[in-house]
C-alpha cells in the first residue's frame, strides 16, 4: 500500500513539476532580451484552458490520432517512473530498466510521428521524417551514454547508474548529454519552439494539427520529457544518489534550474542551425559520450 | 501420446494433404491443419519436459537407416514451424484462390506441404546424408512456390537467381558434410565438441547456413525472392525458411568445436545485416521487398546473440552468454511471428489494391481497418517497441552485451560498437515503420485503387489475428516462454544449466501490461475528453494553400531521404530527375530507386568477368581439324619437352 501511495505521489511531483521547466526558460529568454516575457507559471494555464477547449480535427484522421497523442504522453509518464530521484531510487528499479526508458521514449516518438502523417499532410510528414531521422544519431548518443556509465558502475539500473559522480568523463558526459537534450526535446540549436515557419520546424509542425485536450497531452508531454531529459543528465554527473535526502533534493532542483538557464541561454546566444549541420552536432554529441565511455573503461583499469 | 506418433501423425497428414492437394482442397486444408497442430504439440511436448526424443529404425535410406531426433533446439524451431506453416495455409485458401489461380493454386497446395514437410525433416533428422537430401527437397520446393507467377519476367529472375544462390549454398554444405563424413567415417550426427580436428569446417557451415539465412553480404537472392512469391509463401520464407539458416548454424556450433575467431566473425556478420539491412528498407518503395531486407535486419541481431554466446562459451562466461543466446533464440520465434504477420498483411493490401508500390497506397485504414490494425501492431513489435515481443527479445541481447561490458576483456570492447549499432538498428527500423505504416494506412488515398480497396475476408484475417496475439502474449508474458528458451540453450551448450528465469524479465512483463492497459486506458480517456468538449471536422491545415490534393501528401521516398542520404555510399541510389527551369516550368519528374547493390556492384561484375574470360576461351573450339591437329602436336611437343627437362625424375 506504501508502495502504492509513494509511486502516486512522485508520479504526481512528476506531473505537476514538470511545466515549470519550459516557463523558466522562457523567462530567462525574456530577461537577456530585455522583457518581462510571460509569467513562469504560463504553460499552467495554456494546459487548463486546452483541457477545456473543443476540439478541431482533420478530416482524414483515423481515430488512431488521439489514441496515438494518448499512448505518446503515456509512454513519457511511465518512462518518468523508471527515474531515480537522488537517494530516493526510482519507484521502479531492476535490471535492464536503462534501456526499457530508451525504448519508451521511442514508443512515444513512433506514436508522435504515426499521428503526424495520420493528417496526410506534407508538413508534418516532413517533421515527422526529420524527427525520426535525428532520432537514430540522439539513440546512438543516448546508448554510448548508457555505456559510460554502465562501464563505470557495473549496473545496467537507472538507480545504480546515476547515483555516484560520473567520474573522470563527467565533462565530456554532461557536454554529450545536454547536446543531446537539445535536439531530443526540439531546442535551439537543432530546432525553435517559436518559430512559425512550418518548413523549418521539426517538433512543433508534427502537431500543428492538433487541439484541445490532445494538444494539452503533446505540450505536458514535451515538458515532461525536458524535465526528465534535466534530471537525467544532472544525476549522470553529481553524486545525488550519495548525498543526504535534503541535500541531495537541494541540489537535484539547483542543477535543474541551472541547466533550464542553460537552454535559455543557449537560445537566446544562438541561432537555429541549418538542417545538414544538425547531423554534424548530433555525431559530436555521440562521439562526445564515446570518449565519456573510453574514459570509464580506462578509469576502471587504472 | 509420445512425441513420436504426433510426428508421425504429422507426417502423414503433409502426405496426405500433398495428394488432396489437386482434388479436394478442404481435406488439404483439413489434413495440413491437422498435422501442424500434431507437430505442435509434439515440440511444446518436448520443450516442457526437456528431454529428447529419437527415433532409429533399420530401414535404410541411400544405404544409411533413417535416424530421428527432436531435442530442444529442434523443437523451438518445429513450434515456429508448425504455427506459421498453420496460419499460411488457412491464409492461402482466400488469398490464392483457384478462381484466381487455377492451375498455379493446386500444384501450389501440393508444392507448400512439401515445403512443410522438408523443412520438419530438415530440423529432426540426424544422419548427415538425410539432412542433405531433404535440405535439397526443402530449396528446391521453395523454388517452385516462388515461381507461382512464372508468367512474369521478374518472378523468373527472382527464381532463377533464388536457386543459383541456394545451390552455392548446397555447395559449401555438400562440402562440410563430407569432410565431416570423412573425418568421422560416418554420416550419423551428434555432438562431437571434443574433437577439435573439425573445428575449421565451421567456415564451410558459416557460408553454406549463411546463404540460406540471408545474411550480410550473402542475400543478395533474398529481396527480390520474397517480394516475388505470393504473400503467404513470402511469410513462411521470411519467418521460418531462413531460419533453417540459423537452426543450422546453432545446430552445428553447438554440435561441433568452433574455431577461436568463430563467435567474433558471427558477431560481426549479425552488426553488418542488421544495420544494413534495415539501411537497405528505408530505401525501397516496394511493400513487400521492404520487408524481406528487415528480414536481413532480424537476421543480424539474431546472429549478434548467437555470435556473443559463442565468444562467452570460448571464454568460460556463462551468464552473459545465456542471456545473448536466449535473446538471439527469442528473436527467431519473434521475427518468424511479426515477419509472417507484416507479409500477411501485407499480402492482404497486395490483395485489395493490386500494387505493392507505396507511393501509390495511401489512407487504406478507413477500408482495411483490420488489416491497418494487425499491421501496425506488427510495426511496433518489429521496431522493438515496448510492450510487444521485439523489445523483449532485443532487451535481453542488450542484457548479455551490458553484461559483456562489466566482464571487461576483449569481448567488452565488441560488445560497445554491437551495443551502439544495435541501438541505432532499433531507431532505424523506426523511422522506417513510422515510414511504412504512415504512407500504406494514414493520410488520404493516393491512386484509385487506393480508394477502391477492399477488407480481407476472414479466412485470411484469423491467420493474422493468431500471430498478433502471438506477438502480445510473448510481450505482455515472457516468463511463460522462457522455459522453451532454456530447454533449446541447453540442447546448445549442456554446461549452461541457469533454469530459473532472470528475475528482471517477470519485472519487465508485469511493466509491460502496464503500459498496455495504462495506454489504452489513456486513450479512452483523452477520446472521452474530446468527445465532452465537442469535435468539429475541418480540412488539415496546409498552411493556408487552397487546393491541396492527396498526390501532395509525403511519399516515402521523400520520408526516407534524410537516412537514405547518409547511406548513399553502399546504397548507391539511381535518380532520374528532370528539374523544372524554364520560366514557365512544365514537365517535371523525379525518381528515385535503391539497387540491390551487392548483386548489381559485385556479382554482375563478377559474372560478366567470368562470361567474357570463358567467351576467350572459347575461341579456341571452332570445328577446325587442322587447328586441333595443331593443338594436339603443341601438346605432344609439350609433353616431350617436360619429359627430356625432368630428365626422367
């Protein structure tokens, strides 16, 4: 029954935490350009009006679209599951749980991307393609990733993995990884949340057909995935799962703070990269984790 | 009932079913039915109790008495056997008619139980000789049921290079089983580990089990073989003929001593197919051949299972090692299950539509809904998705390799470049999924006869709703499975005697039920909410453009680019493109089309060299006796010369 209650709970913390990530870094925008910018707590109420709005769909949607939205949202919040929290572990912990959260995040892409061309429309078709295609280089990173840190704890549990400090690659690995939380999570340099051109998005054109509450879905979805994305690489690097309760809370919000004014930043300083050069990032990215990896199987020789 | 009189039961129903073929096609059905559920429960017989079964009579075929054994390896292979031989034969009564096809459909029933039939013998007999000649049966069957529609150019092609390759194969395996034989002095098989001696024909085993398996560089027969037989033929090739590859190769690296080198050469065979493979299907607009290179995919990732448990067996690691080979194991019963179910389905749009080009599909869920269903189910579970089967499978190679990697060694540093591409083969079967289902189901119809199709009538979709559930229970219950896995390892490597499931797999099947009624129930809940808010249907947003049309929608051709693009240098993509430049633009084309390049950039050359080296040689035979005379004095001369030279030595 505990169990129960404590799994709900952290699900909830979770779920309600998670908004807050893309407010801040919209904040944090507005200040280096020189405006109040939108209030931190804004995707909060884009999320309750959208709940309660109608919903507009395409005539050539099969009833697969929202099912599609649906299954997508809740393939991220079971993923967010399998994330230890410091040294509170993960509600959910065995061996393997590593790559089950690699593949439930490509569940949700496959549900994303299927329910982009369910509109028939060219746009998102070529979102969907772009995003399928840098998928393949962000999972080699992600799994290179896995590899660093598996070499260095001998685990293949999220919770053993990310609990003491990433050791001598912790640079190249927190580098790899924030590279990589750009461009799985639509941000500047790899893609921009604001633009309105549909030809250059790659994220956001995938949903420009829907409304409503499944928009709701996509958007929570999206922040949550951010969230998780800050979560990971913060405990990838600092030795959360080895300081006290409080401590470790402190600094697991501290990072996450700093690393959401990090994407604000890197925002705000650059500018969105032609698409044949995503590739180039994306490969730095993985070689980035790469050398992480060489650096753990040598540090465990030496 | 023991297991012997089930197989005899088996047995005689394929006979019987080979002779109702031409007459009455229910007793066929009947018969064929009957005898795969009797082999399927002699293989679940013997995969429960774990203990072998063998049949020795003195009745002597080819000088040699018949010898029969069904141990757990060749079970696990018999249950795929006898379920997809089963499913595809229920399937063929709708789908090759004899209205259709009236004389290709009965000489087809007839041809389909031989095939069966060989393909049973080719997993339980024991004697070299036999296996052989019923290997010889089993090619040569599938020749003839790839050749349904011989009518047509590439169907003949396709067939002609399919036994040209098969027979190269044959080659390598007439080789092995003779030096074997003559190392021996015998043709009975069994294990032999302790004889080192024959280590070295493991090559000979490698090229000859390769080719059938269709492996990378050898399956350069299998795309256009598969996407040329009629649909149910190309699941049963797809799930279970190139898997007589892998049987034998497990069979014989687990029978005889492997060379040092073996498991890393495996290894690194199954990383090139898989990632290749799938880099090959993203470039092909044909449904069907896009399938038959994920099968060359498949193939790999379960030869990276295999080759590891090899490398693990030479090193004395046990528990990495099983892991390796029961996901590799597993993903032979998976592949053969979602591979029968996506060449099914996509039999059923063949079916309906006419055409197996993409770009010319489109928008079939709203006629097919049962087709767009069972098919995109079989997507998820090829891409390794959670919760199906796939993931099950693929997640326990990625066990053995993570655990590869905490052993350190060698192995270790084979096991973060297997790691990483089987990681990138998972996001590519993605993308080109996403790919297939998107541009064959969604969106809006592309031609008329997309418009026009119909749904398949039952007898073709039961076949399909099987495997599917198939699919879902191995995802959702893989604990269930795993004694068959550990029954079949063990018929591997006896010294691996780990029964007891690995703890995190019942974890990782009480998560996916989870995530299957968590999802669905996320679904109700957002239609619900959707429903209560109120829908209104509009055109999709096209950015303001006032008449968009389906033909506008985007081809796969198109979707694939991006990946294409960076396959360029093996994929070696033909484009005709006639760009649009005058100021009034008025014709305009693009095509595109992905070769099979190892056979149009190695072999043809190949053979055109052989071709125009032996047409030199010819010359030399032209009917003249004068020449010949010639030639016999140059000899004779020759010869006279050699002899004063040698001085008599």
């Amino acid at each position: 029954m505990t169990t129960a209650f404590d799994i709900l709970l952290r699900l909830l913390l979770w779920l309600l935490l998670a908004p807050l990530v893309p407010g801040i870094i919209n904040k944090v925008k507005a200040w280096v350009a020189g405006r109040r910018g939108p209030p931190v707590l804004q995707l909060y109420y884009d999320l309750a009006k959208l709940w309660r709005k109608g919903v507009v769909l395409s005539t050539a949607v099969s009833p697969g679209h929202i099912a599609g939205t649906a299954v997508a949202w809740m393939a991220l919040v079971l993923a967010a599951l399998l994330l230890p929290a410091g040294p509170a572990g993960a509600p959910l912990a065995f061996r393997g749980d590593a790559l089950l959260f690699v593949y439930l995040l490509a569940l949700a892409r496959f549900c994303t991307a299927l329910a982009a061309l369910d509109t028939g429309s060219a746009f998102e078709g070529m979102g969907a393609a772009r995003e399928v295609s840098y998928a393949v280089l962000g999972e080699a990173a992600i799994i290179t990733a896995l590899i660093a840190l598996s070499l260095q704890t001998g685990s293949v549990s999220l919770t053993t993995m990310l609990a003491p400090a990433a050791g001598a690659g912790a640079a190249l690995l927190a580098a790899g990884l924030f590279a990589v939380l750009l461009a799985e999570n639509c941000r500047v340099p790899f893609d921009d949340p604001n633009t309105h051109l549909e030809l250059t998005m790659i994220h956001e054109v995938m949903v420009l057909d829907h409304s409503g509450p499944p928009l709701a879905a996509v958007l929570h979805g999206a922040s949550l995935k951010l969230l998780m994305f800050s979560v990971l690489l913060v405990q990838a690097v600092l030795p959360a799962g080895e300081l006290s309760p409080l401590t470790a809370a402190c600094a697991l919000a501290g990072s996450v703070l700093a690393v959401a004014v990090g994407v604000g930043l890197v925002e705000s300083l650059l500018a969105r990269l032609a698409f044949r050069r995503v590739p180039l990032l994306l490969t730095t990215a993985f070689l980035l984790c790469l050398f992480a990896a060489l650096v753990s199987w040598r540090g465990g020789h030496l | 009932m023991t297991p012997g009189w089930l197989l005899l039961v088996a047995g005689l129903g394929m006979l019987i079913g080979m002779v109702s073929a031409f007459r009455a096609k229910r007793v066929w059905l009947a018969a064929t039915i009957t005898s795969a559920v009797a082999a399927l429960a002699a293989a679940a017989w013997v995969l429960k109790a774990g203990a072998t079964w063998v049949g020795r009579t003195t009745l002597a075929i080819g000088g040699e008495p018949i010898h029969l054994q069904l141990d757990g390896l060749s079970a696990f292979f018999l249950a795929l056997l006898a379920l997809l031989g089963g499913a595809g034969s229920l399937y063929a009564m709708a789908y090759w008619t004899d209205q259709q096809h009236p004389v290709s459909a009965t000489s087809g029933r007839a041809w389909w139980n031989v095939l069966l039939l060989n393909m049973g013998l080719v997993l339980i007999v024991a004697n070299g000789l036999h296996f052989l000649i019923v290997w010889e049966l089993f090619t040569v069957s599938a020749y003839f049921l790839i050749t349904r529609e011989r009518h047509r150019r590439e169907v003949r092609a396709a067939g002609w290079l399919y036994l040209a390759a098969s027979h190269a194969g044959t080659l390598c395996l007439f080789a092995f089983f003779a030096c074997l034989a003559a190392h021996t002095g015998n043709w009975e098989l069994g294990s032999m580990r302790e004889r080192m001696e024959l280590a070295p024909l493991f090559w000979l085993a490698l090229a000859g089990f390769g080719l059938k398996a269709g492996l990378f560089p050898l399956h350069i027969w299998l795309p256009s073989a598969h996407a040329n037989a009629p649909s149910h033929v190309s699941a049963i090739l797809s799930g279970v003929a190139i898997k007589m590859g892998i049987y034998g190769l497990v069979r014989f690296s687990g029978w005889l001593p492997v060379p040092d080198l073996a498991g890393w050469v495996v290894a690194g065979l199954g990383v090139l197919s898989a990632v290749l493979g799938v880099a090959f299907a993203l470039g092909q607009h044909d449904l069907k051949r896009l399938l038959a290179y994920h099968s060359v995919e498949n193939i790999g990732i379960i030869l990276i299972g295999l080759g590891f448990a090899m490398m693990a067996a030479a090193n004395g690691h046990a528990a990495w090692g099983q892991l390796a080979l029961a996901g590799g194991l597993l993903h032979v019963w998976n592949h053969g299950l979602f591979k029968a179910l996506l060449f099914l389905g996509a039999g059923s749009v063949l079916h309906a539509t006419g055409t197996r080009e993409m770009s010319r599909l489109g928008g079939l869920w709203r006629s097919m809904p049962w087709t767009a269903g069972l098919f995109t189910l079989g997507a998820v579970a090829i891409s390794g998705l959670p919760p199906l089967n796939g993931f099950v499978s693929e997640w326990l190679v990625f066990l053995g390799l993570f655990d590869a990697l905490s052993a350190r060694g060698a192995t270790a540093g084979a096991a973060i470049p297997a790691a990483v591409l089987l990681g990138v083969t998972g996001a590519l079967a993605l993308a080109c999924f996403v790919k297939v289902c998107g541009v064959v189901f969604l969106g809006l119809p592309r031609s008329k006869v997309a418009e026009q199709a119909h749904e398949c009538g039952w007898p073709m979709r039961i076949p399909m709703i099987v495997l599917g559930t198939a699919c879902v229970a191995i995802g959702l219950a893989p604990v269930l499975f795993w004694p068959a896995i550990v029954t079949a390892s063990a018929a591997w490597q006896p010294f691996w005697s780990e029964t007891a499931a690995p703890a995190p797999l019942l974890t990782l099947g009480a998560f996916h039920l989870v995530v299957a009624a968590l999802a669905a129930l996320a679904a109700f809940a957002l239609w619900r909410r959707a429903r209560h808010n109120g829908i209104r249907r509009t055109g999709t947003w096209d950015c303001g453009y006032a008449a968009p049309t389906p033909r506008m929608q985007y081809t796969a051709g198109s979707f694939a680019g991006i990946i294409t693009g960076w396959f360029r240098w093996i994929l070696r993509p033909e484009r005709h493109a006639r760009i649009p430049n005058e100021p009034f633009p008025a014709h305009a084309k693009f095509e595109e089309h992905t070769p099979e390049t190892v056979l149009e950039h190695v072999i043809e050359p190949a053979g055109s060299l052989v071709m125009r080296v032996s047409t030199a040689v010819r010359r030399l035979q032209h009917g003249r006796l004068q020449a010949y005379i010639l030639y016999l004095l140059i000899g004779l001369a020759a010869l006279a010369l050699v002899a004063l030279m040698g001085g008599g030595k």
